[in-house]
C-alpha cells in the first residue's frame, strides 16, 4: 500500500505477554533454591534441579500455585480444576536442561486459568483488556552480553534466575497504542502489588514481550522488554519501523526482534519460529495440577481490596476527587503512604494534593519510588503543620519538600537550620524593607508617582529574606513607608 503512512489507533494491534516473577515466594518454582539472589555473586543459588542436571526431579511449589490461582482471582480469571506442566523445547544457554516447564493451552494443555481482564482508563473512557490465559513457568538463567546482544564477543550466563517462579500473562491484542500498553501494565503492576504477590521494585522481576501488527503488515513479537518503562519506548520505536517499511510499499514479515535498550531500537534476531518448531508434550515428571473448588473459595475468601475498589473507597471516605483516588491507587505503596498520613491529619485534600502534586514530582525527578525515598508520613505531615502554625509559607514548604526526600529529616530541623522560618515580626521586616528603599531610589520614585510599581519593592524585599517575609505583612509595611514618604514631599 504505497503512501499509506497514518494509521489510525484502531489499525494498530498490540498483545503482551508479561512475565512476573512471583517475589513473594522464598524458594523457587521446582526447588528449594532461594529466591533472594539478586545482591549475592552469579550462580551461587543452584542445585541439580534448577541447574537441570539429568536425573534430578522437580517437585511443585504449592505456594506459587496459591499465587496463581490469586492472581487469577484479581483478574477474574477462570481457574482450570485440572491443569498440567509442559515441556517447551529449545536449545538456548539460558535454559541447560534444553526444554523450560511451562504450561501450554493446545495438544491437551490446559494453563492454570483462562479468560478475564483488566479494566484501563484512557482518555476518560473505561476499556477493558481481555486476559487469554495465565500460565506458570520457570525463569531462565540470565545471559550477560559485553554491549550489544549483536556484537558481543561472549555470552556470561548466571543461573541464579534459572528455576524463580514466573506467572505469565498473556493479553489479547486488545491495546492500540504504546501509551495504552503502559496503561495497562501500570494497572497490572497496581493489581499485583495489591494482591502482595510480585512486587516491581525488584530489578527485571517484571518483563514484557510484545506482539505487534499494523493492518497491511505481518505480525513482529518484541522480546527483551526487562522493565515497564521501555515498553512504551520499544513499542513506540517498532509502530514507527513499520510504518515507514508499509508507507515504502515494502512488507512487514513476521519474525522476532530484541529490544536493544542502550540503542533504543529493535533488531532482528530470527524469523518467528512456529509452535511445533517447541514440541510441547506434557512433563512425565510432575503431575497434574488439581485446584479444588474449595481451595479456590477459600482464597478468594481471603483476596485483598484491588485497585479499583480501592480507589472508590478512597473517594467515598476521604471525599477527595477520582482523579487523585485513581493516581494514588496506581501504585499500592503511594495509596498507603496517603492512608497513613491521613490518619495523622484531617485534611485529605490537603495531603492529596501534596503527595500526588510536589511529592510525585520530586520522586519521579530522583527516579524514586515511595518506599524508596526516606519521607515517611509523619514528615509530611509535619511539613504541612508548619504551613498551618505559620511558621513557613507554602513556597518555603516547596523548597524543604526535596530535602526531606532526599533525608527524611523532620521538617521543623532543615527549617532552623537553613534559617527558613517565616519572618513574621513587623521590626525584621521593617529593617529589610528600609535596605530595599536606600537600595532602589529610582524604583521608590517610581512606586510613589504609580502605585503598581509597589510590586516591585515588595518582590525585592521577599527576595532579600528569600521568601521568608509574610508577604501580607510585607506589603502593608511598604505602602505605609511609601506613603509616610509621599506625606513628606
Ligand atoms: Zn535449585
């Protein structure tokens, strides 16, 4: 199709598996290697089971079953009575045994749960994304490439990965846009950490392979995806390769490309290998897995508040708007940071607006996450304090926030010792505002032949005390000085 080059939102189709690793389990999926390997030396927590030495037997993890079927809870998926482990075969260091334990939903597989969604918000309309299938797996080992995955001269492996829990999720090709796809994986992210089971802090514990197909071209799956930041950035980079190749009346052919996330593009890696190029067949070493119906209702018993029912309730009991409900309870560890500070302090709004206003900002400015920074409520709410007793402006507040995110020192402190209470004694602010007028004769005549030009000597006197002078007050001390002055001539 030469000079076809705008395709509208709906011709864009975009699926996504999303891998997570289940972070809350202590061991993996078929062994009992720890899963806290991320601060210790490569290949150090292995065993015969998850280094796939023959011989060796798996056995399951009844924790990370538990974990699945909650998940499938939260999504409102259908959670399988019977479904079973089969073996993916590849050769590919990553995976030494040479086939990976997954789950597979064709030649007899049935995956631990079908069906459901998840209910995104884009442009005020609600969407809902339809979930195919949650499957369990083991994580492959790590492969570490000096530079680039194309011209490194060696590949490392670590195994420490190798055998961690993964749950992945597969969407249907129901998103049309990157900033869609990061929608919704915000939203899953959200869910997830409601339901205490993955939690995104941990480096590459969520990652993502995308589908995506512009009408006229073929479909390309993009692999490498190691955070939900670069999802956005990659898919964004492929609608945009496509475009141009379909709009040159050349074709887009179906194949697998690896996110290069130093050169921000894709790269070809193969041609998309067919299913059977796998040979699933079912794992003689494990079997089935049986989710009775009590199990279930005993789980979902226990099933945590989710996002959205969160956020409702957020609106119902603080009265704060949806916008802010639904902004905080985008990340569980912001929704209960705000929570927490409520129950210091009645005014939500007030709070609200700091945490998802100045908070946010400076957050995302050190790449932070709430828990990550050192505010903890009571400083917050120590802060605004100091804005209801007078003691500091709100501009001044603006200026501490940072250092308390950066500290977590009480507010009361950075503020005495950076000099920054409010001056709020008339003599002080007297002393200043007689500098300024011996400093600024021209902008005092000025100000007595056109009262507008007082701003400018009351901007200079705030700026003299580095905006600690009660701006109220400051003004009425100059217009008496100047009026005294305009008495006199
Ligand atoms: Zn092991």
């Amino acid at each position: 199709m030469p000079g076809k080059s705008i395709h509208r939102l709906k011709d864009v189709l975009i699926g996504l598996e999303v891998h997570c690793q289940l972070t809350n389990l202590k061991t993996k999926l078929f062994c009992g290697c720890s899963t806290d390997y991320r601060r210790d030396p490569p290949n150090t927590h292995v065993c015969p089971v998850c280094l796939g030495i023959p011989g060796s037997l798996p056995t399951v993890n009844r924790k990370a079953i538990e974990d699945a079927v909650v998940v499938s809870l939260g999504l409102d998926s259908q959670v399988s009575k019977t479904s079973y482990f089969f073996r993916k075969n590849y050769y590919y260091p990553d995976m030494s045994k040479n086939f990976q334990i997954s789950q597979y939903d064709r030649a007899g597989g049935i995956p631990i749960s079908r069906g459901g969604g998840v209910e995104i918000q884009v442009n005020h309309a609600h969407r809902k994304i339809r979930i195919t299938r949650l499957q369990l797996e083991e994580d492959p080992a790590k492969l570490v490439h000096l530079g680039p995955i194309d011209s490194s001269p060696y590949t490392l492996v670590d195994y420490n990965r190798a055998g961690v829990a993964l749950l992945e999720i597969v969407t249907e090709p129901d998103l049309h846009s990157p900033t869609e796809a990061r929608i919704f994986l915000q939203k899953l992210r959200s869910i997830l950490e409601h339901l205490g089971v993955s939690d995104g802090r941990f480096e590459g514990s969520m990652r993502c392979d995308a589908n995506i197909s512009l009408s006229g071209g073929k479909r390309v799956e993009v692999k490498n995806i190691s955070s939900f930041k670069e999802v956005e950035r990659a898919l964004n980079f492929e609608m945009t390769r496509q475009q141009s190749l379909l709009s040159r009346g050349s074709t887009v052919s179906m194949e697998t490309r690896h996110w290069d996330e130093a050169r921000r593009l894709t790269i070809s890696l193969r041609s998309k290998e067919a299913e059977h190029d796998y040979r699933y067949f079912p794992e003689p070493d494990l079997v089935p897995i049986v989710v009775s119906e009590e199990w279930v209702k005993e789980l979902a018993s226990t099933l945590p508040e989710l996002p959205d029912s969160r956020r409702d309730r957020l609106v119902s009991t603080y009265h704060i708007p949806v916008y802010d409900a639904t902004v905080l309870t985008g990340v569980k560890a912001l929704a209960d940071f705000f929570e927490d500070c409520v129950a210091l302090y009645s005014d939500a709004k007030a709070i609200s607006n700091w945490v998802i206003g100045d908070l946010l900002r400076w957050l995302h400015e050190g790449d932070l996450g709430i828990d990550a920074s050192k505010i903890t409520p009571k400083a917050l709410v120590g802060m605004i304090t100091l804005i209801d007793e007078g003691v500091i402006s709100g501009k001044i507040a603006k200026k501490v926030l940072p250092e308390i995110v950066r500290t977590g020192r009480p507010p009361r402190e950075i503020v005495e010792e950076k000099d920054l209470l409010r001056m709020g004694s008339p003599k002080e602010i007297e002393g200043v505002v007689n500098h300024v007028f011996t400093e600024n004769p021209k902008a005092v005549q000025d100000a007595l032949a056109d009262e507008k030009a007082i701003h400018y000597l009351v901007g200079q006197v705030m700026k003299a005390t580095r905006g600690r002078a009660d701006p109220e007050l400051t003004n009425q001390i100059v217009k008496e000085k100047l009026e005294q002055l305009g008495a006199l001539g």
